[in-house]
C-alpha cells in the first residue's frame, strides 16, 4: 500500500513525499515515463548525490560533479521526467545542512529550465521512516 498519486505535466508539487514500502512505490510509478529511481542510501553526501545521480541518468562522462553540473545535465534531459529517490529519509543525512538547501535551488531552477516539460520528484520512505523524512524536507525549506 502506498499515498502515491502521480504528478503530470509540469504542475504539481516539485517535490512529493510518498509514505510506502518500496517496491509498492516502484510498482505504482512504473508506467509513469520517463522515470528513473535513486537510491537516498547512496545519497548521504554531496559525492554520492552526484555519483548516484549520474549513474541514474546515465549523465556524460564529463559530468563535472559540481551543482552546476548537476543543474545542467538535469535541464538537458529532452522530456523532462520524474525521479523517484527510494530511502529518501537518507537523503544528505551525513552532509552539511547547507547542501540540502543547494539541492532545492538547484531543483528548483531545473524546473524551471525545462517547462513546460515536467520534472518532478518523488521522495519514498518507509512507513516507520516517514516522520524523518518529512522532518529532513522542513528542514530544506519544502514545506
């Protein structure tokens, strides 16, 4: 079982907190094209966010790691997308608080790059984990 209702278009939430196992997310996002999944385990610093992304989008070998790198390989993506961070609840758990609050920019301005094409997160957690995850979004400023 899971609370997620898939964004379209280029409304919606930029970011969608999703309290569900998961596979039953996986499952319920799977026809939702193009997306790619993440992993917030992967994603507790600054580097792994960006070697992880990478890996995900299959960015191009001279992705320079930075968050200006980041915006850009984001914001060439030719359809936009949708990208399900799995874990999220970990995501830049062992980073400075101010890297968080880059990544928001960074995904804000993304989205703003792309319209009218979509571009969306969706941030998985755990049923257990769901409260923590809600917590670190505060904290970055989602509200």
């Amino acid at each position: 079982m899971t609370d997620l209702a898939l964004p379209t278009g280029s409304d919606g939430p930029l970011i969608q907190p999703c309290r569900g196992r998961a596979n039953s997310v996986m499952e319920a996002a799977a026809d939702h094209s193009p997306l790619w999944w993440l992993r917030g385990s992967r994603m507790r610093t600054r580097r792994g966010l960006m070697d992880e992304w990478a890996a995900a989008a299959q960015f191009p070998p001279h992705f320079g790691g930075t968050w200006d790198a980041l915006r850009d390989a984001l914001s060439d993506l030719v359809e936009g997308g949708t990208f399900l961070v799995l874990e999220a609840d970990q995501l830049l758990q062992d980073a400075p608080p101010k890297d968080g609050e880059t990544l928001l920019t960074v995904l804000w301005d993304v989205r703003e790059d792309l319209a009218p094409k979509p571009f969306h997160m969706i941030f998985q957690a755990e049923p257990d984990r769901y409260e923590t995850l809600l917590e670190g979004l505060r904290a970055m400023g989602v509200g």
